[in-house]
C-alpha cells in the first residue's frame, strides 16, 4: 500500500487516525494549512490544518464540496472507486488535498495485520514442509 506524499508527521497523523476508525467504512481526508502550524504529539511541527475521518454514511456531503474544486469529478470518482475496492477493510483511501491547489489519493493502512499473516503462513509452510536447513 502506498504511504503518500507524507513526512512522517503526517503520515503518524493519518495512521492514528485509521487505527481510531479501523472498524468503519469510510475516507480520510488530510487538509494542508494556507496560514497555521499544528504540534503533532511528537512536538513536531507540522502544516496540516486538519485529518478528518469522513464516514461513509456522509461521503455525498463529501463529494459536493469536492466537486466545486479544480479536478473534483476526478478526486471524487477516485474516491468512490477506492471505496468500491477496499469495502470493509482496515486500510482507508485518504485524500491529501495541498494548500496549491493540488491533491494526492491513494490508499493508506497499517501494514502489521498483512506481515504478520504472511509471517504465519511462512511458519507454517516451513512446518508442513520441513525447513531445508540443518
């Protein structure tokens, strides 16, 4: 999964914020600041104005305002599409929406769940099959 145009503030903010709605179906939409610098947790400082979960019950509401920016038909059927594919998982699309005007949007989750199913199923390959070093 991609981790976006993000330092690793950022990222930390979006990833909490999955980790916070990782039950329910839904976007995160990251907001850069024209003017204000936020703190992280971290004490670090940080130019994003706001990270927002957006659930699904109010992606419409979503979708109205993004259809008045520049490109917004295709942020907003990016968005539906990603939602489409990923239904019910933890990973969430997330919206980064920069202070010129720009957008990135992708896909963003905490890989730990996918490594450790992978590390599973390796041990249990080695199991089954017998490790072929001595």
């Amino acid at each position: 999964m991609s981790k976006g145009p993000f330092t690793y503030d950022v990222e930390f903010l979006v990833l909490e914020k999955i980790q916070e709605h990782a039950a329910e179906n839904g976007i995160i939409v990251v907001k850069e600041s024209n003017y204000a610098l936020l703190f992280t947790s971290a004490n670090n400082l940080c130019e994003i104005e706001s990270v927002k979960f957006v659930p699904y019950a109010k992606i419409e509401r979503f979708n109205t305002e993004m259809r008045k920016r520049n490109e917004g038909k295709y942020i907003v059927d990016t968005v539906c599409q990603l939602i489409l594919d990923h239904y019910g998982e933890e990973a969430k699309p997330v919206v980064y929406l920069k202070r010129d005007g720009t957008h990135w949007v992708g896909m963003v989750g905490d890989d730990k769940r996918r490594m450790h199913t992978i590390d599973y199923l390796t041990r249990c390959l080695e199991a089954h099959y017998g490790d072929s070093q001595p």
